[in-house]
C-alpha cells in the first residue's frame, strides 16, 4: 500500500512552488559551474580543516525548485518504506483516500521548503539501476542561493563558497565517519516503527494537530512533529535531534571557522545572513513553527556552541572523538552543557574505532 501518493506529492509540489528569480541562460549556467566547482573546492577545505578522511570529493549536484522536490519524494520514499510495511494490513479505502489526503499536504509542504532550502546531503538515496544503494548525495538548489546573496546583496562568489563550506561538512561527516548513515537510519525507522496507527490513536493525533495549529497562530513553539508523536516515539526524537543538531551545528562551525581564510567577505555574511533567519511574515514565521523549521534553527546555534566550546577546550582532535561511536555522541542534555560531554567522553579512556 502507499502510505503517501508520491506521483500527487510531485505534482503538487511543481505546481506550487514559485518560480525563482529572473536570470539568464548564460548566468544560470555560469552559477550552476561555478557551484560544481566549489562544491569539489570546499571539500579539500573542509577535510583539511577538521581532519576527518572522507571519501573522495565528487562535484554537487545541482538543482532547481522543481528538481528539490522531486529529489526530496524519492528520499521519503526510502525513509517511510518501513511504515509501509506495517501498514499493509490497513482497509484498502483508508488507504486510498489517506495517501491522496498525505500526497496534497506533502506536496504543499516541499513547495514552501523549496524556495528557502540552499543546499543538503541527501542520506537516503533509492538504489540504482544495479540495486545498490547510494551512500549519499550533495544537492545545492542553485535559484535560492542566487537570490539570497541578491537579497543580502553580498560578493556572489564569496556566499556560494561559504555555503558549499557547511554542505560539505555533512558529506565529509558522514562518508568519514561510516556508522553515522546507518544510526541515523536506524533511529527514523525506529520513529516510524513506534508509531501507534490504530483509529483511535489517530482521532486523537488529528486533535493535538488542531491544537498545535492552534497554538501556532497564538505564538506558541509547539511543532507537528511534537503533536503527533508517542511517548516511544519522544525518545528516538531526542536522539535524533541532538546528532542533528551536533552535524548541523557542527556545519556552521566550519563554515565559518573555514571561511576567514577563504571567504573575505565571511563576517558580513555571518551577519546579514543571520539577520535574514530571524525575519519573514508573521505567516511565514507560523509555518516555520509548525513544520519544526524554528527548532532546526536553535539547533545551529546550539550545536555550533557546542563544537566551540570543545574545540577551545579540547582541540579538533578532542573533538573528534565524538565520532568514535554512537556511545560518544553527545545526548540533548550535553548539547547544552558541553563541559559534562567533556567529562564523559574525554575524561576516560578511548573508545576502540567500530568495525
């Protein structure tokens, strides 16, 4: 059964994003090279930076609005695939109408996040022609970086290598440090696994949806991932969250501990860009809210005050001993308070590298 109909979800989408900004031929094809190549730059600057042996650099895929989404779905698809299997054994007509209902609001969800997301290491790729599956992919979405650095009104150059920085911090992250793809996996399987789909269980969800849509608009945090999640569910989000927000923070450390050597115009950067998070419609802001966005914003700042922290501390070699295993990664309470990571993990013997 499908859980979402994608081919919906794809259509919505394409329909609903807006177009990106007005260019040329000849400047989007000079923007799309350029980003290739700095994508394949940023990378040798990232390696060296935090000493982490990745696999060999491989130049960005390049995308537009409508190409993101149509990536993104056949990311979902491998993501949700273990729900569907649980749900096989629900009534053909729930089904059927639930994964139009899903494919509408999917679609209505990546056309907003199209035209705001800059780039991404895509984890979960469908297998290729020959059944393997891909490790992972880099993705930058070439008409959203063109406009923020028009709408920031900084040097072009300087703001698409300051973005491939943080890109490629994931990429090295997670092709140098070969358990993390796969205990990120585990947990959103886990996530799906725990949910609880009997009709009851569903009725109430819909009503913490209303809620949490509710207390948006009165300016609460409450997200819908919040709202819809059991208990069991609460502790795999927890792990999840703090290594998201340790790869994601550590993204910006980089970016920007890399980028005075690299990128001039960094600090200005850094500043306007920062600015430019915070703002938006009170509409937009909403949406943000609900769809957890606000949350993967706190979760930079944190995660980069984290990687600070231990870095002075520590150094880069200390540091890296938070990708020695999941033992060592550090929980949402040690996000907050690094020192008690430090305390753990680097006031005792070294863990031995997994297999």
């Amino acid at each position: 059964m499908q859980v979402i109909d994608w081919d919906l979800a794809v259509a919505t989408g394409v329909r609903l994003v807006r177009p990106g900004p007005q260019v040329s031929r000849e400047e989007a094809k000079a923007a799309v090279a350029e980003l290739r190549r700095l994508s394949r730059e940023a990378e040798g600057h990232v390696k060296d930076f935090t000493r982490i042996d990745s696999a060999p650099p491989e130049a960005a895929t390049v995308v537009d609005r409508p190409g993101w989404i149509r990536a993104n779905v056949d990311g979902f698809r491998v993501v949700l695939e273990p729900l569907t299997q649980k749900l096989n054994g629900m009534p053909a007509i729930v089904s059927a109408v639930g994964s139009r209902i899903t494919g509408v609001e999917v679609g209505a969800v990546l056309a907003f996040l199209a035209s705001r997301v800059l780039g991404q290491y895509e984890l979960f790729l469908p297998p290729d022609p020959s059944g393997a599956h891909a490790t992972g992919r880099l993705t930058l979405v070439a008409p959203n970086i063109v406009q923020v650095e028009r709408d920031l009104g900084v040097d072009p150059h300087d703001f698409r290598l300051w973005v491939c920085l943080h890109e490629e911090t994931h990429r090295v992250q997670f092709t140098g440090v070969p358990w993390l793809r796969g205990y990120v996996q585990q947990q959103m399987t886990d996530f799906l696994l725990a949910t609880d789909m009997d009709l009851g269980t569903l009725l109430a969800r819909m009503r913490d949806v209303t809620d949490a849509v509710t207390d948006a608009f009165r300016g609460g945090e409450t997200s819908l991932i919040e709202a819809i999640q059991t208990p069991e569910q609460k502790a795999v989000l927890d792990r999840v969250t703090a290594v998201m927000t340790l790869v994601e923070g550590h993204g910006d450390y980089v970016m920007d501990a890399v980028g005075p050597g690299v990128v001039p115009s960094v600090a200005e950067i850094r500043a306007k860009f920062s600015r430019r998070r915070e703002g938006g419609s009170r509409i937009d802001q909403i949406i943000r809210r609900l769809l957890g966005i606000d949350i993967k914003m706190r979760q930079y700042a944190e995660g980069s005050r984290f990687v600070t922290t231990v870095v002075e501390e520590a150094g880069m070699e200390g540091f890296n001993r938070v990708w020695t295993s999941p033992d060592t990664l550090p929980t949402r309470e040690e996000i907050a308070d690094p020192a008690a990571w430090m305390r753990r993990v680097l006031d005792t013997p070294a863990l031995p590298n997994p297999a």
